[in-house]
C-alpha cells in the first residue's frame, strides 16, 4: 500500500494529527538522518504515565512543525530511510531523546534487536548444517505463546519440530481462559512479538479474543500450526542414555503411540493447571461451582446470585464485567490488593494511529518501544529492600513508600464515602509485593448496591450459598473459585523422567522448582523447560519477550550442537547450584521475600521460586548465547 492513500476516509495529515510526537520523532530521523530532531525544542518532556500523552509535553507550533515534516517526507510516496540500524551510541542517543530520561547503555543492543533493526534469531557458522539438522526432531509441549516464539526460530533454522497440544486449538492460556473480561494486563503492543509487531489492534490493553486471534494469525504465517498435533497429550517421556533420545508417550483420540526426540522442551510455562480450593459442605451446594479457568459459554448469569472467591488478577478482569448483569455479587477476598490505576485502560487506538502502526516505517518499532519501556525494568528499583528505610512494613524504599501513598489515595477516592470498604480494601503489605494488578473499575464497582466484600473467612457451603465465619448464609447460584494456579508444578506433571531414571518431580520436591536460567536441569540431557522457574517477569514487562528471550538460548544451544557434533548436553549440578545462590540472593534484597504477605511467587519455605529477580536487559544478555562450559557435553 503507498504510503500516500491512507484507508478511505482517512488523508494522510489526519492521520499524522493522531500520531505520537516522540514517535514522529525517531521516524524523521531514521528517514533524514537529521540528528536535529533529537534536541530542544522538539525533545519530548518525560513521562512516566503507563499511556503516555502522545503531545509528549511538546508545545503546540512546534507539535506542527514535526508533524509538517512528517507529511512533507511522506506527501509523495515512501522515500528510502536514511537509517535503517541506527547502531548502539546513536541508537541510545535516540531513546535518551524519546523517553525524555538518562538510559543506560546496555539498552542499546537490546533494544537494536528488539526492533529488528539487527537479528535476533541464532545463525549458522558453515553452509552444511541444514543436512545434519534435518537428523533432528525437537518435541515442544503445548502450542502457547513460548511454542509459537520456538517454532518460529527453528522453522527459520530448518529444525525439524513437533508441537503437541492437548487442546483442539492453539493458544495456551488466551484458549483455555474465557471467563468475561478476559484479557492481557500488558499493552498489547509490548505483548506481541518482534517479529509480528504490526498487528491491527482495537485498543491498547486487548481482550482474550483479539490475542487468539494474533497468536492463531502469527502461528500461520510463520507456517507453525502445520506442526502441531492437536488433541495430542504427552503422558511420559523418558531419556534413553544408549539412544540419547528423548521416548515419549502420546495420548490421542486413537490411542497411544511412542515418539522420538532429540531434545524435549516443555512449554506449558507456569500458569497452566487450575488450582481449585475445597470447601466444607461444597457436596451439598445445589448450584454451580466452577474454576474461573474452566468457564464455559454457556454459563447463563444475568438475574442470577453469583460469588466469586478470591481477589486476584482474574477477578479484577471479572467482577467489573459481569456486575450489572446479576441480581447480586459476593465477593470472598482473603487479603486485600494494591491495584495500579491505568488512565486509557479500555480506550480504543484510534484509526489514525492504527494506519500510522501499520504503514509509516519504523512507527510501529518505536511505539511498541514506549510500551516495552513504561512496562520493562522502571519499576524494579522502587522493588529493592533500603535497609536504612525506617518503615519497612509499610514499603521497601522511599520511592516504594511515595507509591504506596499514590495508591492509597486512588483507593480513597474511588471509595470515597464508603469507609467500611477502605479499611477492607487497603493492604498492609509494600505495594507491588504481589502480582501488580490494574484497575478495570473494580473499586468502583464494589459500591455497587448489588455488590458486597466479604473479608471473613469461608466456613462452609450449604445447599443455598455460602456461609462465612460471620454466621450469616449468603445465597449463591453460581460460584466461581478463582484461586490461581498449581504454579510450583510447572514442568514436573509433565511425568519426565531423566538419566538415570531421576523423574523431574523428584528433582524439584517440596514445591522448590530449580533450573539454571529457568530453562535446564541437571540431568535432564536437551530438555528445556521454557518460562520455568524464577523466569516469571514480576516487576512488568512480558511473556512473550521472555519466550523470544529463551526461544533464542534454546536455538544456539542446538546450532552449536549440530556444528560441533555434540549429541547431548546437561547443565553441570555446579554451575546450576551456583546460579540458583544468585537468584536467592538477589531475591534477599527484594520486595517478594518480604515477609508481610503471601504470594503464589514463595514456596511453603518462603523461597522465590517464580518470579525472576533480574532486569530484562540482564536476562537477554543471561540468554543470548550459550556457555557450553556450564554443561556436561557427550559427543554423537
């Protein structure tokens, strides 16, 4: 499509009226290669809202005269970019100058790569490779996002693959999950992959359809979902030291057959098995309860009673959605939750701004950098414990403490009047010591008249409802458990079983999951377990950047193999024990060890074994190419 015949209805000058001035900025430059553009008086104003205002505090004649720029370059057709890769010091004098704010040099790299301006994907060192990796066959488990991110990169290297889903369809949790207001807690333009960034999205914060809808889309460009066997259950697998092969059960409609791998990765990540409280009296209950994972369509809630337990993530997306359809909404909350207001949460992208994301170069790569940015690694510094700071039981830090009071006064005004509802609904514990939720209108909507908190403990269910330890029977038609995930789990029900007969729930007994970089064990030769322990991205950003990430060490893992004739690797007990003291220790001195609270991210032993403690810039750098001397290597 030419650059000059934006969609009908639209001109092109519209449709730059509605873009981002920090955006348009690195646009002209990588068109011009004027460096101008970068200083005063068109460099933006910093601004720290998670949906920055696109005028970037820019004044008004100046905002004309980017844009008149913009449209003069673009009047008659696309020219060719003067830039195309920018390189590390220019391209970090240009994020400097777009975020407004000093960052640091390590970006650089990162983010060249991020924005595809230089490759990310492994490569061959010789020009033969293809005929020894097609003796290859890597078995991938569950077709969600890190399935789709890995299929991708070995499809490119021509890696043969398999993906196993136990489903009809591809998607992991945007398939399972239907529950209503369903969706991505990430701008979608950061949850999205680098290489299939320019995707029509209708607002900024998707919902559970539309990111099917992507991933589905992506896996057939990318001529993924032609490997993947629907339907089809791994039930074991079992590493056979004379063949070096991975021998894997497979459950289908049909039966069950046996299959043969080189390598075996689980990509089921960590939130994939509901985990549904038991109740006393539950037997007895007449109505409905189900696991808020497992909702179905045809659930029938306007005029009903409905109660929800738990006051997680799912149930922020949930109970705003579904408040005004039911004769009343229990709420059963067992601690209270910090809840970031998010100014454009449901607003839509404009058509302007979705014709510039989809056709003015190096837009979209620059739009979808503020994203990564505002969601990436800003937050971790308010997240590392002062141990000077005089209040630790309220925060962490200074910066943690002045967040808490930013909070708190959303939580008051939004339940202004309603005082019985602010002592329930403010947390004790240092903000963002649990899974960072969003607002979705969920304190609004607990001063609905239909809507009542219960913070009491569950007693029992009887045959009308619920009864907490209040005494008084509430009634329910329907109740929706929404208590999270078996998370410590992850791989291990999976029944692998490694050298020497080690099955991986062994290894990781008493709920302590370990891998090093959360992606290999000690022995269990060419399995990888992608978005595994302590990878789990708690302070922002995305799981799609982690499955590009780790999609990435797994592919250099086997391009190095085949080059050098190296049939299996294990990583050394060693060298995983010395990174697993890492870990520990640099959880020490963060937020999620702190002990005012409880989090699926802790074991039963008050360990951190999901939430990763490192930047993304350091996990990239971690991941980006593997030192084999970590691992034990045995010879084809």
């Amino acid at each position: 499509m030419n650059i000059a015949t934006p969609r009908k209805k639209l001109d092109l000058s519209s449709a730059i009226a509605e873009g981002d001035i920090r955006v348009l900025l690195m646009v002209l430059v990588h068109m011009t290669g004027d460096e101008r553009w970068l200083e005063p008086p068109y460099r933006p104003k910093r601004d720290v809202r998670l949906i920055p205002n696109p005028q970037a505090g820019v004044v008004r004649e100046i905002q004309d005269e980017i844009r008149a720029a913009v449209l003069e370059l673009f009047a008659n057709g696309e020219p060719r970019p003067v830039i195309t890769d920018p390189g590390n010091e220019l391209m970090l004098k240009m994020m400097r100058a777009c975020l407004g704010e000093n960052v640091a040099p390590e970006y650089a790299p990162l983010m060249r790569e991020e924005m595809a301006f230089t490759p990310r994907e492994a490569q061959w060192s010789r020009g033969t490779e293809n005929k020894v990796a097609s003796a290859q066959q890597v078995l991938i488990v569950g077709a969600g996002v890190c399935a789709i991110a890995l299929g991708v990169s070995l499809g490119r290297l021509g890696i043969p693959y398999t993906i196993v889903e136990k489903n009809a369809e591809l998607g992991g949790t945007w398939y399972v999950n239907r529950y209503p207001g369903c969706g991505v807690d990430t701008p979608n333009h950061s949850y999205s992959f680098s290489f299939g960034a320019r995707n029509p999205w209708t607002r900024y914060f998707a919902q559970r359809q539309e990111l099917l809808d992507y991933l589905k889309k992506v896996a057939l460009e990318h001529d993924v979902r032609s490997h993947i066997r629907f339907n089809t259950q791994l039930t074991s697998s079992r590493w056979d030291e004379t063949s070096r092969r991975w021998i894997s059960t497979l459950k289908t409609d049909s039966g069950t057959e046996q299959f043969e791998s080189s390598v075996l990765v689980s990509a089921i990540g960590q939130l994939n098995d509901p985990s549904r409280a038991r109740f006393n009296g539950e037997e007895d209950f007449k109505g409905q309860i189900l696991h808020s994972a497992l909702w179905s369509e045809d659930i029938e809630l306007d005029g009903k009673h409905v109660a929800v337990i738990g006051t997680g993530a799912t149930a922020m997306q949930l109970v705003p959605s579904i408040a005004d359809r039911v004769a009343s909404l229990t709420i059963y909350q067992r601690s209270a939750q910090w809840s970031r207001p998010v100014a454009g949460y449901s607003d839509p992208i404009s058509e302007g701004a979705q014709w510039l994301l989809a056709h003015v170069p190096f837009y979209v790569q620059w739009y979808r950098f503020n994203m990564f940015w505002r969601y990436g690694d800003g937050l971790l510094p308010f997240l590392r414990k002062d141990p000077d700071w005089p209040h630790p039981d309220r925060a962490v830090n200074k910066g943690n403490d002045r967040h808490r009071d930013e909070l708190t006064d959303f939580i008051l005004s939004e339940l202004n009047g309603r005082p019985d509802l602010i002592e329930k609904c403010v947390p004790s514990y240092p903000p963002y010591g649990k899974r960072i939720l969003l607002d979705n209108g969920w304190f609004r909507t607990l001063t609905r008249p239909n809507v009542e908190l219960i913070t009491t403990p569950i007693d029992h269910f009887t045959r009308e409802g619920i009864v907490a330890s209040d005494g008084k029977p509430r009634p329910a038609d329907i109740i929706v458990v929404s208590t999270g995930f078996k998370v410590t789990e992850m791989a291990a029900r999976l029944n692998i079983t490694g050298r020497d007969g080690k099955p991986l729930a062994e290894a990781w007994a008493n709920d302590n999951p370990t891998a090093y970089l959360g992606l290999t064990v000690p022995g269990f030769p060419n399995f990888f377990t992608m978005l595994g322990p302590n990878t789990g991205p708690a302070h922002g950003g995305s799981v799609i950047f982690q499955s590009e990430c780790q999609s990435r060490y797994i592919t250099a893992c086997l391009v190095e193999m085949i080059e050098r004739d190296i049939a299996a690797i294990d990583v050394r007990q060693d060298a995983h024990d010395r990174y697993i003291r890492e870990v520990d220790a640099e959880h020490e001195q963060l937020i999620w060890t702190h002990p005012g609270m409880s989090t699926y991210y802790r074991n039963k032993q008050g360990r951190v074994f999901s939430a990763m403690p490192w930047r993304f810039v350091d996990y990239w750098r971690m991941t980006h190419d593997p030192d084999f001397d970590q691992y034990r290597q045995t010879e084809a």
